[in-house]
C-alpha cells in the first residue's frame, strides 16, 4: 500500500497517482489540503524524507512571503506548524510506502517505492 499525500488540483500530483494506479499499486489518498498531516505525522515524513521542514515548503507560495518564512532564524518547529496551518505550503505529491518516502518531483520518483 502506497500513501500519496495529493493535491487534485496540482498536475504532477495527479501524474503520480496515475503512475501508480496504472503501475497496478495500491494507493490511499489523502487530499491533505482537506485533512491536513499532524505534527507527529509531518516529523515522521521530514525523517522518511530525509529533509529539512524547508526543504519541504513551496517557497513561491503567497503564504510563504506573507508568514516571513524566508527567515532563516525560524526554528524547525515553526516551519513544519507553519505547514499544518498552511497545507498549500507543503511540496506534492508525497508518496509513503512503509519507512521509505519520496517526493514525486518528477512524478516518476514515486515509482522507486514499487522497488
């Protein structure tokens, strides 16, 4: 089973999941702009990742201007709140399979899960 956390409106997200489906890959959904991550979940994503909370934001956001989170001073837990409160901010798609994570930017990197 894949997870992919999913914008409908974002065209590599909608890549990713077509991928994976025609792949023949069990995927759950999760339209996280309706049902954002917890803070648990988005820490245990960041470690799966392997990134850094701004790794993880999309910094040509308008929320990422208006919130200051080009502040290089803000700590971690600031950022990944910032995400919750503002899911938009999060890069997409995100698939998880397991304790393996990939940001599917190119959609294709969602693939290396099936592996």
């Amino acid at each position: 089973m894949i997870r992919l956390y999913h914008n409908p409106r974002c065209s590599k997200s909608r890549e990713a999941l077509s991928l994976l489906e025609n792949a023949g890959a069990e995927v759950e959904v999760v339209e996280y702009l309706k049902h954002p991550p917890s803070y648990e979940e988005l820490e245990r994503l960041l470690t799966l990742l392997n990134m850094e909370p701004r790794d993880l934001i999309r910094q040509k956001e308008e929320e990422y201007t208006e919130l200051y989170l080009d502040d290089i001073t803000l700590e971690p837990r600031h950022l990944i709140t910032a995400m919750i409160d503002n899911p938009k901010l999060i890069e997409r798609p995100i698939a998880v399979s397991g304790e393996r994570a990939v940001v599917g930017r190119p959609p294709e990197r969602v693939l290396q899960l099936l592996d």
